[in-house]
C-alpha cells in the first residue's frame, strides 16, 4: 500500500523525501491557473474518496491511485492535489501519517507525473478516443510500478531489515496496475470523446500545455 504509516522510515529518508514533495507543490501551485482550481479539488476529492476503498491483497491492501490520469489533467497541479488529499486521509482516517506525508505524496504524485510528461502528446493527439485510452491505461499501469518501486526505495533505505516486506509489497502492486489501467483507460477513452479539452492543463499565464 501506498500510504506509509509514521515510524517506519529514516530521518533522512523522511528529510529527503519531504524537500522533494514540497518543491513539486510549490510548482504545481505556481504553474496552477486560477480557472482550474475547481479541477484540482475535484481530482483530489475523487483520489481522496477512491483511495478509501482498500481491497486486501496478500499481508498488504491496494487501493486505486489515479496519478496518471491526474497528473494528465493537472500538470504539476497533481501534486497539491494529492497532498491535500492525503492530509484529510491521515487526519480523518489515519491513513498513513502526518511525519509522512511528504514521502507519500512524493510517492503518489511523481511516477503519474513523470509518465504523464511522457505519454501526454500522445494521448492528447490520438485520432480515436479508444487510442488516447489504451496509451493511458497502459502508463498508467506503468506509474502504479512506479509508486511500488518508490515505497519499496524508501523502506530499504530506512532499514535493510524491510527488504523482504518491500519484495512482497512489490507483488501485491500486479493486480493493482490491472485495475488502474482499465480505470485510467475507461476515464481517458470518454474525456478524449466529451471533454479533449480536459486533458491540456493550463500554465499559469492561461496557455494550455501542448
């Protein structure tokens, strides 16, 4: 599972992963047009209410992460998006921890955003909806790795003794990634339909990202 509780990580790892989720909000806030605030708090509702459902997966439990599609409709607004969401989980929930919400949110956002910077063009420009949806679903799929990869790093980082759980944590991500795929890919084939014109975030001077 992506949200790691409070005393499981290393200061440093909780240093160095806190620096990075801050400057991704600071950018995602400075880059942020004032007309898509309303998106960003409704992608973060939706993150925050699909993340609540948990489905047990071995010793673990996995959850849909949305990062990509997101990220896809955001920019680096996803990382806000996924912070403030994160927030209200901990305080609410008490899913993962307060001490770890930068590692989570860095955990969470960063993988959908990078493959968002690298399959964006592709899904805006796709002649047919199904196109833009498998492309989607498929980086999807390829962030939900990447968050494992990540959760598994900062474990392994903060103790070797981790290593085997971060091994079976990598594991549960399989039908993760199935799930997230058919869901980014379903989402992204009908905006690509109805809305294309809710997949170009826009800068902060209002111009759409290409």
């Amino acid at each position: 599972m992506a949200h790691i509780p409070d005393g499981l990580l290393s200061l440093p790892v909780l240093i160095g992963g806190s620096t990075l989720a801050a400057a991704g909000v600071a950018a995602g806030l400075r880059r942020l047009d004032d007309r898509a605030i309303p998106r960003v708090a409704i992608l973060s509702a939706a993150f925050f209410t699909a993340s609540l459902v948990s489905v047990p997966v071995g010793p673990s439990s996995v959850h849909v992460l949305l990062s990509t599609l997101m990220a896809l409709m955001l920019g680096p607004g996803v990382f806000p998006a996924v912070l403030v969401a994160l927030i209200l989980q901990s305080v609410m929930f008490g899913f993962g921890g307060l001490t770890t919400l930068g590692v989570n949110t860095l955990n969470i956002a960063l993988p959908g955003y990078l493959v968002a910077l690298l399959i964006g063009g592709a899904v805006r420009g796709a002649r047919r909806p199904a196109t833009a949806g498998v492309i989607g679903g498929i980086g999807a799929a390829v962030a939900v790795f990447g968050t494992g990869a990540m959760v598994a790093l900062a474990l392994w980082l903060s103790s070797s003794a981790y290593v085997p759980a971060a091994r079976i944590l990598l594991v549960t991500y399989l039908p993760l990634a199935a799930g997230e795929a058919l869901i980014c890919g379903m989402v992204l084939t009908f905006l690509a339909r109805a809305a294309p014109e809710l997949l170009l975030p826009r800068l902060a001077a209002g111009e759409p990202v290409a």
